[in-house]
C-alpha cells in the first residue's frame, strides 16, 4: 500500500492510497511475502510545479517507490536487498496488522524518519538563532531605507 501526497491528482486535492494485491502462486519467481504487507508512506514525497497547485513526484521519487517496492517483491527470489526504512516503508506481517486493530494506514506502520542528533544546547542555540534574527531585522531595515530612497528618486514617495 503507498501512501500518496495531496494535491497529486487534478480532480481531487485530498491524498490518495494506491493499493496492490497480489495472488502468490508457487514457482512464480517472487519471493513468498504471504502473510506480510508492504506499505510506503510517499506523502510528503513530491512537489508544487506548474500551477503551484498542483504536486508532481520526480522521476527519482517514482524511482525510489518502484525499487522499493521491487526489493520488496524480490523479483529473484535470492535477491534480498529489502530493508525496513522509518518514515518510509516497512513490511508488516499480519500479528502486526491485528495489533493495529487491522487499520491499513501506512503511517502507522513506517513510523517517523530518524532525526539527527542536535548536541548544541537549548540556551546556546536561542543565543546564536536570535542574534542572527536581529542581524536580518538590521538587514531588512537597511534594504528597506534604500527601497524608499529609489523610489523617491522615481517621484514615488511613501
């Protein structure tokens, strides 16, 4: 099951789940997944291009699904490349499912990406961001006086 982003599809806005089954035959060259689900959460995948309402995934979020999902699948049945990644794919047997109480929603599943560590501290990081936000208001003024003068000069005062 993918998870897919708002905004993808001209005739709705909300986001959509693409879902797909599959009947494991035996000697059907794929890897026997039986009693597990693949779900992918692409939702924050793509992005606002043309009419800036709009979302398109790149070819190489396309990609990235596809390999997934193929990885998943394992074409050849030695291929192994599959691995579980927080916040964007994961295989849920079916005890996982049932805890869950058989709710579908991949984001339930695939969790939240790993974040990076942030050693600096609290009271440290508020010093270093607001002077840096007082070094931009001093900027913005600065560029502010300079607009008003040009203009003037144009004969458009404010």
């Amino acid at each position: 099951m993918i998870a897919l982003p708002g905004q993808l599809f001209y005739n709705t806005g909300i986001p959509a789940c693409l879902w797909f089954l599959a009947c494991d035959k035996e000697n059907s060259g794929f890897r026997d997944r039986r009693g597990e689900s693949l779900y992918i959460d692409a939702r924050n995948m793509g992005v606002l291009r043309r009419d800036r309402t709009h979302r398109e995934l790149t070819d190489e979020e396309v990609r990235k699904i596809a390999e997934t999902y193929h990885e998943w699948r394992g074409e050849k049945i030695e291929s192994g490349k599959y691995e579980d990644v927080p916040g964007f794919c994961k295989a849920a047997t079916l005890d996982e499912i049932k805890k869950h109480d058989y709710i579908l929603t991949p984001g339930r599943y695939v969790g939240f990406e790993e974040a990076e560590e942030d050693d600096e501290k609290f009271e440290e990081k508020m010093e270093r961001l607001t002077t840096e936000l007082l070094e931009q208001f001093r900027k913005s003024e600065e560029l502010e006086r300079k607009i008003k003068e040009n203009l003037a000069g144009l004969g458009y005062e404010l």
